[in-house]
C-alpha cells in the first residue's frame, strides 16, 4: 500500500489528453438544485443546545415510561382484557341475543303480524269501508241530484234570460245611444274648447313662466349649499383623520414595527427550537428505549430462556426419549398383546358358547335338512320320463 501523499498536480501543467476522434465529449450534466441553507443567527445556536439537552433530560424518562406503559397495555390486552371480552361477548351472545332472537323470530314477531292485521282489518270496518260506502252511494248520488237540481233552477233560466231578454233589450239601448251620440257631437267639442282655454292654456302659462324658473332657481342655490357642505365636511374629515392617524396608526405601526415583531420572532424562534428539541429528545429516547429493551430482553434470554433451553435439550429431550423407549413402548407393546389375547379368548368363548346352542338345539329338535343341489338328487326322485329313460 503506498502511505506517500503523492504532490497535486496543476491543471495547467498537466499534459492534456489527446482529442476522442470517434465521438465528440457529452455535455457535463446539470448539477441538481440544492436547498439553500437556512441562516441561523447566533441566538439560535446559543439556545439550541441548552434546550436540548434540558429537553433530553425530561423527555427520555417520560419516554420509557410510556414504552413500559405501552408493554404493560399491550400484555394485559393479549392475556386478560381479549379473552375476558372474547368470553363476555360469548356468554352475552349466548344468555342475551339468542334468546332474544329467538323471542322476536318465533313469538313477538308471529304475535305482532297477526295484531297488525288484526288492526288493519278492524281500521278497515270501523273507518274505510263505512266511508267508502257513504261516498259511494250517498254523497255521490246525492251530488248529482243537487246538481240536476241546481242547473234546472239557476243555469237553464238564466241562459234563457240573457238569450232572449237581456241581449235584445242592450242591442236596442246601443242602438237609441248610437242615435243621441249623433246630435250631441257638436256640442262636445264647443264644450272641451272652453274647458281647454279656461283651464289648460293658464295652467301651461303658469308652469312654464314661473314655477319652471322658480324651480331652477331654487336648484342652484341648493346645489351650492350643498357643494359648501360637503367642501366643509371634507376638510372636518381630512383634519379629523390626520389626527387620528397620528394619535393611533402611527404609534400602533411603530409598536407593532420595531417592538411587537421582533419580540414575536424570538418567541418563535425559541418555540421551533423548543419544539425541535423536543422532537429530537423524543427520538432519541425512542433509541434509548429500544436499546433497553433489546438490552432487557437479552437479559431475560440469557437467565431464564437459555438456561431452559439448555434444560430441555440435554435433560429432558433424553429422559422424555429413555422413558419413551423403556417405559412407553413396551407398555403400549404389552397393552396390545394383552388387547389381541383377550380378543382371541372372547372369540374363542363365543365360538364355544355358539357351538354348544347349535348341539343343544340338535339334540332337542333334530338336525336340519340338508339342502341337495338339483343335479346330485337320486333317480329315485326324478320323475315318470326320467325313470323310462333310465330303464
């Protein structure tokens, strides 16, 4: 291995490579866009490490209190708490929804059905049906009687009046107006020239030579109170407004500017470092928890899980297979021989108990009769034409 620090050579003076003929260079590749760094103040870095470190010192016991807390929960969840709800829920299922169930499905559902159409039917002969039946074959009938009635009394006569009354006594008072229009024509109009030059020339005189400049007049004075007014209300808002800008905007602005603001950057600067802090002092601690677990857990391994582990397999594994060898299997070995002979000796009893009935009902009642196969019975049993054949 060369230890030497070989000396940096100048890239001025460094011999340049000969040019690729085959291929020209590919362009360097864009570097990618880093985050700027974010500037920190000397502030910042002289809180940062007291905090952390006073946040480490109060989180990391909190820390694996919580995991132990977490473990304890999580054991008594898998051992008591799951299977005393599993057991609940099982013995409520049991004492509690069955029999509910089965209440509902076979008594109060049945029974609610039938009193359901029980009701319905009762509402149908008390209510619908009666109802039904008096609009049906009363008011109906009724209805159109009064109707007859009514259009035979009011609509048949008074059809006939306007039909054969009231239109020719209008067509002939038409007829006598049209004729009385005629006449009074001229009289009209002598009538409207003089309400026109008594009444409508004056009025239009009087509106347009004196009540039109009036008005007019009266407009541009109002309009020149009003431009004052408001040139007066103007300058009471302008002063009015500097005043109070001076009074709270600028004093508010200044406060909010140079004290306010940055009082609100340090807190907020303290309060991300705080909670940044706290952040790492909880992963830290997360570590630190895992670490005693592990470390625990190896503990525990080495005292109780290994020395066991040990135990069953140079202790027990060969007393468990010693006693299996002697002890198990022969027993079985002899269980079974014991098993087969006592089959053998039931079977043997049975055959002799089977036996000594099959003699004892010879001796009483006989021995049967033995049945012959067709083609061994004698000749003497065959028959008229077998016995001339045979002769």
């Amino acid at each position: 291995m060369d230890l030497e620090k070989r000396p940096a050579t100048d890239p001025r003076t460094r011999p340049a490579a000969p040019p690729a003929e085959s291929a020209p260079a590919p362009p360097p590749a864009p570097l990618p866009d880093r985050p700027a760094a974010r500037a920190e103040g000397c502030l910042v870095v002289a809180i940062r490490l007291p905090v952390r470190l006073l946040a480490l010192v109060l989180v990391v016991p909190v820390r694996l209190l919580w995991d132990a807390l977490v473990v304890v929960g999580r054991v008594l969840r898998d051992t008591v708490l799951r299977p005393v709800g599993r057991a609940l829920a099982w013995l409520g299922h049991t004492l509690v929804v069955v029999p509910l169930g089965a209440l509902w499905r076979y008594v109060l559902a049945p029974v609610g059905r039938a009193l359901g159409f029980a009701a319905v039917f009762v509402g149908k002969c008390l209510f619908v049906w009666p109802w039904v039946g008096l609009w049906r074959f009363v008011a109906v009938p009724v209805a159109v009687g009064v109707g007859w009635l009514l259009r035979m009394l009011l609509v048949v006569p008074a059809v006939w009046l306007y039909a054969y009354v009231l239109t020719p006594v209008g067509h002939g008072l038409a007829w006598m107006a049209r004729m009385l229009g005629a006449g009074a024509a001229g009289l009209g109009r002598g009538v409207l020239w003089v309400l026109r030059m008594l009444l409508v020339v004056p009025a239009v005189a009087l509106c347009t030579w004196v009540l039109v400049p009036v008005g007019r007049a009266l407009a541009w004075v109002a309009r020149g109170v009003a431009a004052g007014v408001v040139w007066l209300l103007r300058g009471v808002v302008l002063v009015v407004g500097t005043l109070l800008r001076w009074i709270f905007v600028v004093p508010a602005v200044a406060l909010w500017r140079w004290v306010l603001a940055p009082l609100g950057r340090g807190v907020a600067v303290v309060a991300r470092e705080v909670g940044d802090a706290l952040g790492h002092a909880w992963r830290v601690a997360g570590y630190v928890a895992r670490a005693v677990r592990r470390f625990l857990g190896q503990l525990l391994g080495w005292i109780f899980v290994d020395p066991a582990r040990w135990v069953y397999r140079t202790a027990l594994t060969p007393v468990g297979h010693a006693v299996r060898d002697l002890v198990w299997r022969p027993a079985a070995d002899a269980a079974r021989a014991v098993g087969r002979s006592t089959r053998q000796a039931v079977a043997a009893a049975r055959q002799s108990v089977r036996q000594a009935r099959a003699d004892v009902r010879r001796a009483l009642f006989g021995a049967p009769k033995e049945r012959v196969p067709v083609g061994e019975v004698p000749s003497a049993r065959r028959g008229p034409g077998d016995v001339k054949r045979v002769l």
